[in-house]
C-alpha cells in the first residue's frame, strides 16, 4: 500500500480528485496518510478533516527562519513515512535537502504542457494569463517528478486542452483543472501505486 503525503496551500481541488480516486477505484493500492499546508486558512486542510484523513499546518510565519521552518517541514513530513510526496498546489519552494531526501518519490501538478509556461514565476492563474497572451491554441497540464529545478523534472503524464476564443484565465484555469490536472494526478499516482512508473536516463517509462 503506497502512502500519500498532499502538500497544498488553497483549495484542495487536487487534493479532491485524488480522494475521490481512491474512493472511487480509479486509485488502487495507495491511501493518504496526511495533509499538509502552509497555510492555516487553506479549504483543502478541511477537505482532508471531513474525509477523516490527519490535516496538519505547518506555516513559515511561525519560524524565525525560513531554514528553521525547512527544518520543521521536513521533521513533520518524515513522521509519516510516507512512500511518495504529492505537490498538489503547493507554493512553497521545497528545499535541497528535502528534494534529496525524496528523490524520485515526490511528485508535481503543473498547469501548462512542459515545457511551456512553467519555471520561476509561473504559478496559478500567471500561468493560463501567459498562455493566453502568447496566443497558443492548446495548453494544458503535467505531471512530473520534483527535481533541483523548477519544473524540470522528469515528465510522467501530459494532457492537452483546448484554448477557447474568448477564454479568460479564469475560464482557462478551470477547464484545464477540469480536463487535465484532475484526471493525470490521480493516473500517475494510480501508476506509480501498482508499480508501473520507472526511471530510465532521466526519463520515465510507463509500463502498460
């Protein structure tokens, strides 16, 4: 059985189909063990109560420092042994010595086709607000391992959306969570739950 961590700091839509996943099938052999925010307010901690899952908040403005808080984050998520760390929404730059400890276990939602519109800077609605200003015709999201970069690690899952005349970020925003973000998630964790994600020269191999 594949132990979650989601880390998230708003809503918890993510975080939402995920659970619905396990709930539903579409997500066999995984279970969340706990979720995690910086953000005290955040819907998502809430999300996680109501479905009886551990909700925890870890925020930077209780910390002298960011390292003591990066220390303190890293202390709280190792408590739960988890196998994978899911970055559902997460706006928190996650520190070195946490990339390196989770390598190849920590996993990101990004809302753009890689890579297009992704890297510093590129969060959130900024995100579909630079699609749509760029013009393109398609857009979308992806799933991909965290490495030292942002969103730079190897890719797992893509899923194309449409870009509509008219279409504002907003609009934007809320197709490709519907049409992308809430589908590949929940796939990639279903196939890295059964054992059918693998690491090859930097790249992943879906076995089918």
């Amino acid at each position: 059985m594949l132990k979650l961590a989601v880390l998230v700091s708003g809503g918890g839509t993510n975080l939402q189909a995920i659970m619905d996943s396990i709930e539903d099938g579409r997500i066999t052999n995984a279970r969340i063990e706990v979720v995690i925010s910086n953000n005290k307010n955040a819907y998502a901690l809430e999300r996680g109560k109501s479905a009886g899952i551990e909700s925890v908040c870890i925020s930077p403005k209780d910390y002298s420092s960011r390292e003591e808080f990066n220390l303190a984050f890293l202390e709280k998520l190792d408590s739960y042994q988890v196998d994978l760390v899911v970055l559902a929404g997460f706006l928190v730059v996650i520190p070195a010595m946490m990339i390196e400890k989770y390598k190849n276990r920590m996993i990101n939602i990004h809302p753009s086709l890689i890579p297009s519109f992704c890297g510093k800077g590129y969060y959130g609605l900024k995100v579909h607000e630079a699609a749509l200003e760029k013009g393109v015709k398609v857009t979308g999201a992806t799933v991909h391992f965290v490495d030292e970069g942002t969103d730079t690690g190897p890719i797992i899952l893509q899923q194309p959306v449409a870009v509509k005349q008219g279409d504002t970020p907003e609009a934007l925003q809320r197709r490709v969570m519907e049409q992308a973000e809430w589908k590949i998630l929940p796939e990639a964790i279903n196939l890295i739950a059964n054992g059918k994600v693998f690491l090859e020269d930097g790249h992943v191999i879906l076995q089918a």
